[in-house]
C-alpha cells in the first residue's frame, strides 16, 4: 500500500469499527421470554420536542387532572375505575402479552377550566398489543378515537409509547412524527394481575390526562 494512502485506509477502518459497535444489538432473550424479538429501545432519540415535555411534565398532570375530576361534574362512573386513577397504582413487570385486549378510555380534567367536564368515563371497547419487528404496538381498534403506537421499554415498572391518534372514520393512525397535531407520548403500567394501563399527559384536545385501561379478552 502506498505511505499516501495508509492514513485514509485507517481512518476508514476505524469509522466501520465503530458503526459496527452502535449498530450491534443486544443479545435477544431467549424465545418465549417477554420482549424475546428486535425492538427499539431509545424513544428519547425520536421523540419530539413538544412530546418530550408532555412527558416531563406527567406529575404535573396527574396532579392538576385529579384536582379536576374531583371538584367538577362528570360523565359516568368515576369510582368504578378504582386504582385506574391512582397515580402511585404501577406494578412491576410492566410489559403486557400480546393478543386482543378490551379497553375503555377515562378521561379526566378540562382543558376548558371549570366550564368543562371534570371526568368522562367510556365504555369498553376492541384494542390490540402486536408484536411486530420493532417490538410491541398498541392499537385501539373501535372508536370515534384510536391511539396506536409503539412501547419502548424504560423500566421495570413503565414502557413509554409513541403513537398517532386516528379520529372517526379515517384510516390507522400514521406513524409518529408525521402529524405533530396528531402525535402523543404515552406511559404504559401495569395495576393488577390482568390489568394494565396507558397514561397519556397533555392530551391534543379536551382533558388533561387520558387513561386506557387494558384488559386481555
């Protein structure tokens, strides 16, 4: 090789090194375990700004959500959701099986102030955990309001979701990122033995915190 040219051969050499170290993935756990398949794993990388403070901010919307529903007239039966409302209620193992789940939506707080409704409680209806190549998606099936995404694991007791949401007869959800008036971050916890929930603060429209609750059919 000529002495010109054995720099540049280097410097090639090193920058496949270390394209290889950040692309390697970690070694998958073995089949049939939870997680056990590809997923994706740094959801800070991809979300946006505005999701990002939705996020940091998720006390905060408990907090003023709860307030809410607790002083303001609602619409349906808020006590029924027992530990639903809870914001201490996360259990660990959060990570839910795939398969079809029913699913019913709360939402709490005004975004309306005290004109608003404190509290609205929804009937049940057909949503759905995959496991896809990027790892476990939500999918709310039925509705006039259908969330999907995907859950990246943060710990033991929490998955965050990043998803899209799709209103009355349009077509699933897009991808996130595509429609920033669509976009939503979302914490997923287990609170209870088949029960699991999806927490979304900052809502698009309407409440202040959205609940899902999860229940395998």
């Amino acid at each position: 090789m000529p002495r010109s040219s054995r720099p540049l051969a280097l410097i090639a050499l090193a920058a496949l090194s270390v394209s290889a170290c950040a692309t390697t993935p970690s070694p998958p756990p073995p089949p049939g375990e939870p997680g056990a398949g590809p997923v994706l794993r740094d959801w800070r990388g991809i979300v946006t700004a505005s999701d990002r403070d939705r996020y940091e901010r998720l006390d905060a919307a408990w907090s003023l959500a709860l307030q809410q529903a607790r002083r303001q007239r609602g619409s349906g039966d808020l006590a029924s959701t027992g530990d639903l409302i809870d914001p201490d209620a996360a259990r660990p193992s959060a990570e839910p099986p795939a398969g079809d789940y029913r699913c019913r939506t709360v939402k709490l707080g005004s975004q309306g102030g005290e004109d608003g409704l404190g509290y609205v409680v929804y009937d049940w209806f057909a949503c759905r955990i995959e496991r896809t190549a990027n790892g476990l998606k939500f999918i709310k099936l039925t509705g006039s309001q259908r969330p999907a995404g995907l859950l990246f694991p943060e710990s033991d007791r929490r998955m965050v979701l990043l998803g899209s949401m799709a209103l009355a007869s349009e077509p699933p959800a897009n991808s996130y990122g595509q429609r920033p008036d669509r976009d939503l971050i979302a914490v997923l916890e287990r609170i209870g033995e088949r029960r699991w929930r999806l927490v979304v603060p900052w809502p698009q429209n309407e409440s202040n915190l959205d609940l899902i609750e999860l229940v395998p059919t």
